[in-house]
C-alpha cells in the first residue's frame, strides 16, 4: 500500500508511536480535491508549509482539468497538472489526499482509502454521525461503516476538521484543563459570513429565502448538522455520555434588500440566524455550539457580532475566552477577496498542519480526540 510514511517532527532522529525510527527531511506528497474557495488559498498554503508537497489535483469542472494548479488559483506556476479521475489519483501514490470540496465525495473517499492513500477532509465530517443519521448511503450501510472498512482494507486513515466544526472544539476541550466541577461548556462562533463567497452553501442552507418559508428550518439542520458532531466529540473527551444532541434556532429577516454583488437576498428573506446545538444530560445543557452568523447587520431580530470564537465554561473557575484572528502586518484588506483568504486560511491549516499525525496515525476513522498535541501545532516560518 502507498501508506508507508511515518511521522518525522523534529530535525533529529525519533521513534514513531508505530515504533519506526525516521529522519525528518522527507515532505509528505499530497493530492488535493477541488478548487474553491478554500481549496484555491490551500494551494498556495501547501506550497509554503514545510511538511508538505502538492503531488497532484483533483479537479471536477472539465475546464480546470489540464492546466496547472498555480493558474487555476491565480498564482505563479507550481508544475502541478489538474486531473479530473480516480485513477490518475492512484496512479500518483500519494500519502494523502486533502478534500476541500463544499460537499464530500464519499465514493472518492472509499476508492482512495481502500488503495492505502490516507484522507484529510474539511467538508461535513468531524466524527461521522451526522453522516449516519442524516445522509444515505448508496449501499444502504452507515457512510462510517463504509469508510471503516475502506481504511481498513488499504491500512490507511480517514480523518475530518476544520476550523468551525474542527480546531474550535479543541479550545473548547483545552480551556478546561484547568477547571474542576464542569456545569457547562459552550462554544460560540459569532461571524460576519457575508465574506465567504459560496452561493451553493447558503442557498442549501436558506440565506435568501422567505424567512417564513417552512422549508427553512430543515435545511438549517441538514446542513449544519455537522455541528452535533463537534457536540458529541467533546462529551467524548470530557468522558461525558449525552441523552442527545438537541437543535433549536433564531431566524433574522431582511430589513431591506440586501445586494452583496455576489448574493441578493430580499427583504423578508434570511439574512441571519442564531442556532444552538445542545448536548443534554437529564434535561440539562451540558456542551454547546452556538452558531451566531449574519449575512448582513439589518436582520430583525440582529445579533451583535463579535467576529471571533468564545469559549465559556462554568465550573470552578468560570472561564471565559476569545480566539479572534486578525490579518498579518500589511496584509491589504480592501479588496474582499483577501478578507475572506484569511477565513479560508484558519479553515484549512488545522486540515495542513495535522496530516503529520493523520499519517502516523493507526488505520481507521479518527477524531482529533485520537491525534497528538503537534497535530494542532503550527509550523514556524524559519
């Protein structure tokens, strides 16, 4: 199986957890699904990463396919040609394969794993339930059951993160190693969304329809479900067993038509929204994500946005904390495209900075709960 490098952190010789002894010099050779908004700054995002090596590119719109990697994100050549088949995936023996695709591709995924070529994904996967319950495998099996066995039968891993769900549950869970008697752990992510440019991600998700339009609240859920995976993956770590996972939400209508230049929304369509996400025990909110999203501030009702990630545990002591994200010193925030980079920069680096680990990881599913500290590590620019 392709699935043969191992762990290499340090400029020195060490031992990996599956007790193989390595050099750090090699880069890992990485494939990379799709072009979009997060997969366009992830290319030049690997380019730069000291670990990695972009091997290839997977490309589903047949006028991408041929042309090299750096012209389709509108950087300088990398020498990488887009492909649009399973096979020249294979054919190329990577370590991993990055999906960034807004929607996954689970057929890929199953051909990839079983071929020992391990998955890092950022599309609707955290732990996999979401996937079970919500979506329907062609086989008719779990999606988790199907992958599982994918992995198993190559020796490769399948892992899912992001920034939001993904590396805001790690603060969560990490903000608390210092709190004794935990009532509640809540994160909150509290954002202006109107500058990640993906119309197929709010139409799915209602943005600019009717606010009382009953379809609403079902698509809300279906496309956001992921969230109770991040709900369930912190009950996992606190060693927390939940009743359930319990949903509920706040729609903020259009005062005005709203034009984005990319987006329209009409007055009295969705242009905001507030939804929780509840893991209860006997009645009792225990761990929560909130979602607190605007596409514009003239909603009614509007929510006052912080544009950061909150973490607040009760216990003893309380905690409360910020994870906010700021450009770096003259990065030129006038156009709204370089905005939105920095959104899509802290989505996808949690995905980059793990595959270290993902690769010296054991075959299988895994969560971030499974991977070690320096898989949420970044990497020094030295």
């Amino acid at each position: 199986p392709v699935r043969c490098r191992q762990n290499r952190l340090t400029p020195d010789i060490f031992t990996t957890q599956k007790g193989s002894t390595h050099m750090s010099s090699d880069k890992i050779r990485v494939f990379q699904v799709a072009t979009g908004n997060l997969g366009t700054e992830m290319i030049g995002r690997i380019q730069n990463h000291p670990d990695l090596e972009l091997v290839g590119l997977h490309c589903y719109t047949a006028d991408k396919i041929g042309r090299d990697a750096g012209e389709i994100v509108g950087i300088d050549p990398v020498g990488v040609t887009a492909t649009g088949t399973v096979e020249e995936i294979l054919a190329a023996q990577p370590d991993v394969l990055t999906f960034h695709g807004v929607f996954p591709d689970e057929n890929l995924y199953e051909k990839v794993l079983e071929a020992g070529i391990n998955v890092v994904t950022t599309a609707d996967w955290i732990t996999g339930f979401h996937r079970d319950n919500n979506w329907q495998h062609p086989s008719g099996r779990k999606v988790s059951e199907v992958l599982e066995s994918a992995c198993q039968r190559g020796k490769s891993t399948f892992y899912g993160t992001g920034m939001n769900p993904g590396l805001n549950q790690i603060l969560g869970i990490v903000h608390t190693a210092d709190v004794a008697d935990i009532q509640n752990v809540t994160v909150t992510e509290s954002v202006d969304v109107s500058c990640h440019h993906s119309v197929d991600t709010w139409k799915a998700v209602g943005y600019g329809r009717p606010v009382d339009d009953p379809t609403i609240p079902d698509s809300l859920y279906k496309y956001t479900a992921v969230f109770a995976d991040s709900v369930y993956l912190m009950a996992d770590a606190f060693g927390l067993e939940l009743d359930e996972v319990k949903f509920s939400y706040e729609l903020g209508a259009c005062t005005k038509d709203v034009d984005l230049g990319w987006y329209f929304m009409p007055k009295g369509s969705l242009g905001a929204n507030y939804i929780k996400y509840q893991g209860m025990v006997d009645g009792v909110p225990r761990i929560e994500n909130h979602l607190e999203w605007q596409m514009t501030p003239h909603t009614d009702p509007s929510w006052d946005i912080k544009a950061c990630y909150i973490t607040q545990v009760t216990g003893d002591p309380s905690i409360y904390s910020k994870h906010m994200i700021f450009p770096k010193p003259g990065f030129d925030l006038s156009k709204p495209e370089n905005f939105a980079s920095i959104g899509m920069t802290v989505t996808g680096l949690p995905a980059l900075n793990s595959i270290r680990s993902v690769v010296d990881a054991r075959p299988g599913i895994i969560t971030s709960a499974d991977l070690p500290l320096r898989a949420f590590a970044g990497r020094f620019s030295i």
